[in-house]
C-alpha cells in the first residue's frame, strides 16, 4: 500500500516551488512546469521519491541505529520536535553548532556538563551556592537545553540524517558527506539536491507540506521500530525453547542409561535360562 497519494500532496501544496528567477538547474529533473513566475514541482516523481526514502529509513531504524532530523527554520522546528519526540528520535531545531557531527566528541561533553548540572540539582549541592552562581548554571543550563536537548541521549554519531530544506543546513550537509552519513531531505526547487543520498522534491515553506512528507518518514520508522521489536521478541522465544530443549535433555539421557541397564539385566537371565536348561541334557548324553 502506498504511504500517501497524489491528491495528499496536492492539497498539502507539496507541489508549490519558488519563483523561476530563484531555481536551481539542478533541479530540473524534478519540475513539471512553470506557472506564473513559480515552478511546479512533479509530484509524481515527488511520490516515487518519498517511497523510496522511506523504505530505506525504515531498514536504518530496523537495524537499530538512530537517524538525526534537522530543521531549524520557524516553520519546521516545532513539528519536526514532536514528530521526533514520538519515536524516541533526535533532534536539532534550534542551530546548527559547527562541528556537531565532524567534532562529535566535543559536543557529547557539552551534553555530559547539562546532565551534570542536573546532578548538582539532584544531590543538594546546588542549595549550598551563593545566588549568583546558581543563577549562572542556571543560565548555562538553560542555554545547553536549548541547543542540545534534542540529542542529549544520543551517545554516537547518527546513522542517517533527515532535513528540512537543505539550503538552509548546509553545514549539515556538508559534515554528513564528510563522515559518509546518509542524508534524507525534503528539497525545494532552489535547492541542490545533488548532495543528497535520497532527495524528496516538495516545498519546504508550507507548514502542510513540511508536515506530510516528515509524517511519512515518521510512520516508516515507527514500522522499523515494531519490526525490530518482534524479531527481537521471536529470537528471544527461540532461546528459550532451546534452553529449556537443553534443560530437558539430561532427565532423557538418565533415563536411557536406566532402560539400558533393564534390557541387559534381561539378556542376562535370559542367557542364564538357557545355560540352565542345556546343562540336563548334557548331563543325560554323558550317562548315556
């Protein structure tokens, strides 16, 4: 079944481009047409092109790594933060920092200084500072929230990253090439979607628009997640059966020792018999 329908695009104005004079060639491959100084953006390669993004973000989730979404525009970010937030994502929608892939390091300990902060909540030491430097590390923390509370779980570098209108997060872009990281992004008609691993051509302005298409990221994850889910749920039923299949194996092997032991204490006797039924008969041949 298809994950949405050209009349969905349509009525979302997935197909509303920029005006002509602010197009990329690079994007001709994508427009159907020009009207009234905007191009219109083929919404049936827009179709094909959202399958296939989603059919390959949902085998990154299924393998179980995390994919990064990026929107820091004011129509994106606060639905891209839910969206994310539903499926245990992470998330930029504040700024993009420099280096927040490239220097990846650096930004975990910034994430580690927020969680540390909390432990100064935790633990009382905060009551024992003066007022002025409670209000400082509250400002920090505050600020480190801001910009890095989306990806305050996230412990690697991301698998795969997924943008809202990549002109305007280029530097992601440009640090995902360098660390060969998978880009996944909705790309407008005056973008260049030639850095892109698996470009979606729709408008990246519309609130509809932006929500449609990262709806249907969305729902491939989440049937990534519950796919992951039951194999991981099938494998675990499998080592139970094999364990208790080993469990059960030694009561069988004790009793074919005991079994064996009955059917040779039989051919005992039974040789036993047969010796004793024989020796008369010799006895006789000798009186004989």
């Amino acid at each position: 079944m298809a994950r949405t329908t050209y009349d969905e695009l349509l009525d979302a104005g997935v197909h509303f481009g920029h005006l002509t004079r602010k197009w990329d060639p690079k994007m001709s491959q994508y427009i159907f047409m020009e009207r009234n100084g905007i191009h219109i953006i083929d919404l049936n390669k827009t179709l094909s092109k959202v399958e296939e993004a989603a059919a390959a973000i949902k085998q990154i989730v299924k393998s179980g790594r995390k994919v990064l979404f990026v929107a820091t525009k004011k129509q994106a970010k606060d639905i891209v933060a839910e969206y994310a937030k539903g499926v245990n994502m992470p998330f930029i929608t504040e700024r993009w920092l420099g280096g927040m892939l490239t220097n990846f390091a650096t930004v975990r300990k910034s994430i580690k200084k927020m969680s540390n902060i909390d432990k100064l909540t935790k633990d009382g030491t905060y009551t024992n500072l003066s007022k002025k430097e409670r209000l400082m590390i509250q400002r920090e923390r505050i600020k480190l929230e801001t910009l890095l509370g989306g990806i305050s779980d996230l412990n690697r570098l991301p698998a795969a990253l997924f943008l809202i209108d990549v002109k305007k997060e280029h530097i992601a872009v440009s640090e995902a090439l360098k660390l060969n990281i998978p880009t996944f992004a909705m790309v407008d008609t005056n973008s260049d979607p030639s850095n892109i691993d698996f470009p979606i051509p729709a408008n990246d302005d519309a609130t509809k628009s932006i929500s449609l298409i990262t709806g249907i990221i969305i729902k491939a994850i989440e049937e990534g997640l519950e796919e992951r889910k039951r194999e991981k749920d099938d494998e675990a039923e499998k080592e139970a059966a094999v364990a208790k299949a080993k469990a059960d194996a030694p009561e069988v092997a004790d009793r074919a020792p005991a079994a064996e032991g009955k059917r040779s204490r039989k051919v005992a006797v039974d040789a036993t018999a047969a010796v004793a039924d024989e020796a008369p008969a010799a006895a006789d041949s000798t009186e004989e």
